[in-house]
C-alpha cells in the first residue's frame, strides 16, 4: 500500500492513494473518502478501492486528525471539530495532494464534513456522496453514543480501537463522544449551510441505523440547494457500505459514473 504522512504544517495526515485496477486511458475525476467517527484506513476495508474499479476513478483515503496514524490535533477543536475538518483542513489536504477534481464519499461524521465542505462550492468539487451522514443530532444518536461511552469504559472496546488508532485511541474516542452528548450539540448548522449546496449529492442511510433515522435523509434532501436523491436500505445498520455493500456500491456507481468523466 502506498501510505504517505502529508504534512500540513500544524498536522501531518496519512494517506492512501487507490488506482483502479483497469481504465481506459479517459480522465475522471478522484474519488475522496472521509471516514466516520472512529474510523481510519483501514476500517474501510476494500470498498473504496472496489469502487474505484466500477468507476476506473483513482481515489484517496486518508486518517482524519487524530485518528488512525494522522498527528493529534493542535489545538482543542471542541464541538465544531467537523466544521474544522471540512473548513481548514480539508481545502489544504486537496491542494496539497494536487486534486483539483473530486467527488467526495464520507461516511457518519465523514459524510457530515463532506455537506459542511460542499456548503462553500469549492472549485474541485463535483459532488458528494453520504453514507448515514448526520445533519442534526437526534436522540436516537445521543442515546447510541452514550451506550458507547459505557461500553468504552467496561468492555474490550478500546482495545479494539487501539489496534486501529494507537496512541490516539483516547484521544479520538473523547473527541468524538464528549461533542455528540453535549448539551446542544448540532453536527452542522444544517439551515445555513445545506441550502448552499449547489453540486449533486446522493445520500444513503440503512433502515436500521442506530444513530440516526430516516429525518436525516428528508433533511438533507429537503434543504440543499441543488440536486439530491436518497436511499433507505432494508437490512442495513450505520455502514451500508459493509453491511449490504453489492446494493450501495451499485447506487454509488450508477449516481457518480455519469459526473466522472473531466472536462
């Protein structure tokens, strides 16, 4: 695996850059993935560069701050760690990568940067893909979070985390949980920022998703500015990529395939 540390100067960043397996000598656009709340790399799996090779698009996927091999935050983000993410962080990661065309793809919190990033219509997006993205905190996310929270503290929970994020597991678990259970905490400013977004964007959600219901999706849907179409899947939990992965990479490639293609 290619995995280089791009240094943005207050943080470094680890990222993987994907080729398809075959292509056709056109040029498409690059396909970026940003990870959920406690992921990285790696908990991805293989479905990022499964749908690089449906769409012969090259991707990226990288740690976020603190999470996986990525450095620690600099200074303490607090609430608006996402609103950071996709306003400060984000922009400098895709000039520093070169990428000046892009789709992104993010999952839970993932997806929520990629609305807060879309809001601003930066000039290498062409559109965003969400998979259980949040737009506003529900109870149901609270209560699934805090049950986290107690699990962390009285199961094998971190040590799981920690093969993944090492060093940065506590770090990453409180940055995560201490935001989403305080008192007022919204993911985005969903009224201010979704009507501003003006590229296309597909959002999907499982059925049976434990942070969030299908509000999410009527909200996305109903205030963004431009194209958006949803997807409810049966059977399926928080990670539809994982959970029913033949039905969300086909909806993926079937919405992305025709905006790939540059100039």
């Amino acid at each position: 695996m290619d995995d280089r540390l791009i240094d943005l100067g207050d943080r470094r960043l680890r990222v993987r850059r994907l080729e398809p397996q075959k292509t056709d000598g056109l040029e498409r656009t690059t396909l970026v993935f940003l990870h959920e709340g406690l992921g990285c790399i790696e908990m991805w799996r293989d479905f990022p560069q499964t749908l690089c090779d449906a769409l012969q698009c090259r991707g990226v996927v990288y740690d976020r701050t603190s999470y996986g091999q990525s450095s620690p935050w600099p200074y303490d983000p607090g609430l608006r760690y996402m609103e950071i993410e996709a306003d400060a962080v984000l922009p400098r990661l895709l000039a520093a990568l070169a990428i000046d065309d892009c789709v992104l793809v993010g999952h839970s919190d993932g997806g929520t940067i990629a609305l807060n990033y879309a809001a601003h219509s930066p000039e290498p997006l062409r559109a965003v893909v969400t998979l259980a993205a949040h737009a506003i905190n529900e109870p149901v996310c609270t209560a699934a979070i805090q049950r986290a929270r107690e699990a962390y503290a009285s199961t094998d929970l971190r040590q799981k985390l920690a093969r993944h994020h090492g060093d940065n597991t506590d770090r990453a678990f409180r940055l995560w949980s201490d935001a989403w259970v305080a008192p007022g905490f919204e993911p985005m400013d969903a009224s201010g920022r979704l009507p501003r977004i003006e590229v296309p964007v597909q959002a999907i959600q499982g059925e049976d998703d434990d942070y969030g219901s299908e509000l999410q999706l009527g909200i996305i849907a109903g205030k963004v500015g431009g194209y958006c179409e949803t997807r409810l899947i049966p059977d399926c939990g928080h990670s539809p990529h994982l959970q029913q992965p033949t039905y969300t990479l086909a909806e993926i490639a079937r919405f992305v395939a025709p905006l790939a293609l540059v100039g």
